[in-house]
C-alpha cells in the first residue's frame, strides 16, 4: 500500500512538472498581456467652492497608476486647452479651468496607465450664465496666437471676447501668482486660493499696518512684498509735521505670513519733494508724497523694485534696505528722511543717455527738456522687472505741479535698460497710447515673444460723461503694430487694476 502511494505522489509530481513547463512554453509563444487599469468612481463638481462658476472639479481613482491629459474643447473656432498633469498616482483630482459660460462644454481627459495602456472619457459640463461684471469688445485681431488675459478683480478674457474665468473677489483686488490666487482686503489681510477658489490660507497684517495700497511682489521663495501704511508715521512735509501714506514696503512669509521685513521708503528718499505733487497735497486724509502702487522683485542681485507714482522707480538694496538708484526728473532730491535732515540723494538718480550713451543736457537731466527718443515718466506705475538690466513703466502722465517738467496729457508704456556700473538710464521702447489714464494700469514687456502688453485700467470715454474703460493692446516690438485691442467696460468708472497674459495651466 505504502508502494503505491509513492508512486502516486511520484506520478503526481511528474504530470505537475509537465504541466509548469508546458505553460511556461505556451506563455513565451504566446505572452499574457498586462491588465489593463480601470477608471472608477468618477465624479464631476461644477463650481466646487462656489467662487469660480467657470470651473469644475473633476475626481476618480484608477486600478493602477496613471497620469492624465485634460482637453477643453474651443469653441467657434477657437483653439483647446491642453494640459498633462504627469504624475503617475491612482487618485486624481483634475481641476477644469477655462470653461465657457452659459454652454455645454466639451471636456476630454486621456487616462495613461505606467504600461503604456490608455483609456479615455469624455465629458460635458454645463455652466450658467454669470453675472457679468464687464462688457469686453474686441476691436482688432491681427494675429493667429491664443492669448489670455488676468484682469485683476479675477476675470480671464480670450480674444474672441469671452470670458473663461469669473473669480468671485467680492470687492476685493485679485493677484495671479504661481498658480494661486492672493485676494487683498485694504484694511484686513491677504487670502491665498487655489485657482478652483478653495481657501488655502489667510494673513492678517501686522499690528499698525493700517492700509494696503495695491501692489503686490513676489519673491522666488514665495515671501509676498506688500505696500501700504503704518499708522503714526509722519515726515517734515514743508516745515510741518504731517502724517504720511502709502511709503512703506513690507514682506511677508509665505507660509506664515509673519512679517520679515519692513522698508521706510521717507527715511530713504524725500517726503517733501514737490516736483510731482504739491507737497501740501492730501489723499485719504494723509500726506501722499510716495503713493507706491507696485512692487517688484529683481533675482539677479537680489534688489526690490519699487513704483512710487509720486517719486519715480526706486531700487533697494534687500539685505540692507538701502537705496541703490532712483528713476525720475532729477529735481527735488536734496535731502531724505522724515526728518529732513538725511543725506542728500541726487547722486542716486540715474542719468538720462542717449542710443550712444551720451548723457543728455543738464537741463533735459532735470526734465526740463524732451525729445522723441526720451521722456522721463512723471507719474510712475507698474515699474517691473524685465531680467538683464531692462525695466517697464506705464506712465500715467497728466498735470504735475512743475511747470518746468515736461509731461504729457496722453498716457504713455515705455520700457528702459538701466547700466548698473554707470548708474544710466536709456529708453529702448515706448508707445503713446493715446489717451488719458489717471490711476492703475501696466506693461508687460515680453522681449522673448517680441511683443508688450500694455493695459489702460481707467481712460476716460470722450463719448460718455462720467464713463471710463479699459483699454487692452498688445503690440508687436518692433514695428509697434496693434496685434490685439480691446475695451473693458464695467459701467460707470472701471476698477480693473491691471491686467495680464494668463496660463490655465502652467508648467509643473
């Protein structure tokens, strides 16, 4: 008996071992192929934090990981947004930006699973009509490139006229950085979202910050450079002492929100010059000497750039928080500090040259003298840095209180390249819009694309009493040509700040 059961198990043995080898030859003819990864539980949420009804979010898992290719399919023409969020992972939560309003939206993602397998869907999502805030009219379209624009109370516009993005700021001025969305609140504090308008963090200011001014840097490890007021701050303003506004820059961590830095812009330059404005004149109850309204941050030396419309552009120094240079009609830089009593500044004023160099006459040094290929701007917004020694200005212009000072009525976007060693100044772009601005507005200068963007938040409607649009232009670098334009009507007065090219999606 015991016999044969071995020779059973024997038996049993052999026939296993012709069996293994017998599918192991039948799998090298003939391969398996790898499962195939499986989409589940998948769901879509329009407008899921109820501040973007020009968004969705949409969530799955798959059986095996895999990255993602979302399309939102144009419209009438237009092209389609296309992005890949390469991350191979099995949860995926894919946020939908760039949808039409009042439409049924196309939306198609390709899911591609790491052994090289594909699976696609699509999608149609339907958004309500939104309740516009501004009336945008497309007046020229010389060009085939696609471009998008970020207005600064969070609407993104395309150049068909549409809008793809209707942020709800609730009042508040919108900035579009690294992919966030910074909400400011002139008294409160500063709000980060993500671009779907989920809430990721809140900042208050810190104690005796009493206003924010509208201007917003941001440095690469993300710190936010804020301008605006301290409270109880007052400087010698024509042998008085008066309380000052606007002339304080600070920075802000990024993750803490914690203050890290503070510049007093009247101990580094002259609260009392007057070449610009009166020095008794009075905006907001306090002494707007400065009136800072944009910050900028230069990687290259590790500087801040600061547009103080009353003042000119200021380069500081960030390790030191000294000044470096200051951009304007050299007049009225006799002295700085609160006191008056600080060092004179005039050899920090940067010299005016020609296409060769040359510096120009010591008349046209204090902006006494104009010609075609220089004009000093009077009334400094948006000064930004371009990379490589280049800056951008929009001037707002207008009256100022010189008569010797050249200005011009007309708003003008110039873009200058300053020598560091030489401590010179020379124009290399500049543009006429052709009408008046009295507030906001900026320049993006994009040598890499040949052109510059140029944004008139607030010209005057020759047509209407009481009515003022904006005015959006991009223009070709070199023959200045308008290879876009349109307007932005809000009703009444505008307040769209600034606006900007925009990306959906940026690179990761």
């Amino acid at each position: 008996m015991k016999k044969k059961y071995k020779l059973f198990l024997i038996a049993l043995c052999v026939y296993g071992a012709t069996f293994v080898a017998s599918v192991t030859a039948l799998t090298y003819f003939f391969p398996v192929q790898k499962q195939t990864g499986f989409i589940q539980n998948f769901v879509t949420t329009v407008n899921p934090y109820k501040l973007n009804p020009l968004s969705a979010l949409i969530t799955f898992n798959t059986t095996q990981p895999a990255n993602v290719t979302i399309r939102i399919h144009g419209r009438d023409g237009a092209s389609d947004i296309v992005h890949t969020f390469s991350e191979f992972k099995t949860v995926h939560n894919i946020p939908v930006l760039g949808l039409y309003p009042d439409y049924k939206n196309l939306v198609s993602l390709t899911v591609r699973f790491e052994n090289g397998s594909t699976k696609t869907k699509d999608v149609h999502i339907e958004t309500s009509k939104t309740n516009k805030t501004a009336l945008v009219s497309v007046l020229k379209k010389n060009d085939t490139k696609t471009r998008y624009y970020f207005l600064y109370d969070g609407l993104v516009i395309d150049e068909q006229g549409w809008f793809r993005f209707n942020f709800n700021a609730k009042g508040r001025i919108l900035y579009w950085m690294k992919n966030e969305l910074i909400a400011e609140s002139r008294t409160g504090g500063i709000t980060r979202y993500s671009m779907l308008g989920e809430e990721l963090q809140y900042y208050k200011f810190p104690e005796g910050f009493v206003s924010f001014t509208h201007g917003i840097g941001q440095k690469p490890n993300g710190n936010l450079l804020v301008s605006g007021s301290f409270s109880g701050t007052t400087a010698i303003i024509n042998g008085k002492e008066e309380k000052t506004h606007r002339d304080f820059v600070i920075e802000l961590d990024y993750n803490t929100g914690e203050m890290v830095n503070k510049i007093d812009l009247a101990e580094i330059l002259n609260p009392n010059r007057s070449v610009i404005v009166p020095a008794d004149q009075k905006d907001y109850g306090a002494n707007d000497w400065c009136h800072v309204n944009a910050v900028d941050y230069d990687a290259s030396d590790e500087s801040i750039i600061v547009s103080c419309r009353h003042t000119g552009m200021v380069k500081i120094d960030e390790k030191t928080n000294k000044l470096v240079w200051v951009f304007g009609p050299n007049k009225g830089y006799d002295r700085s500090g609160r006191d008056g009593k600080g060092p004179a500044i005039s050899d920090k004023v940067l010299v005016a040259v020609d296409k060769d160099d040359k510096p120009y006459s010591p008349l046209f040094q204090k902006g006494e003298e104009a010609n075609d290929s220089f004009k000093w701007p009077t009334k400094t917004h948006h000064a930004a840095v371009v990379g490589n020694g280049i800056f951008s200005i929009f001037d707002n212009s207008g009256p100022i209180y010189d008569p010797k000072v050249i200005s011009s009525v007309n708003a003008n976007a110039s873009v200058f390249f300053v020598n560091e060693q030489k401590k010179t100044v020379k124009q290399i772009w500049k543009q006429d819009l052709g009408v008046q601005s009295f507030s906001a507005s900026s320049v993006f200068y994009r040598p890499d694309q040949g052109e510059v963007l140029v944004y008139v938040s607030d010209a005057p409607d020759k047509n209407q009493i009481g009515i003022s649009y904006g005015l959006l232009t991009r223009f070709d670098l070199d023959s200045h040509d308008i290879l876009f334009q349109a307007s932005v009507y809000r009703g009444g007065e505008t307040w769209y700040y600034r606006a900007e090219d925009f990306s959906f999606y940026p690179n990761e």
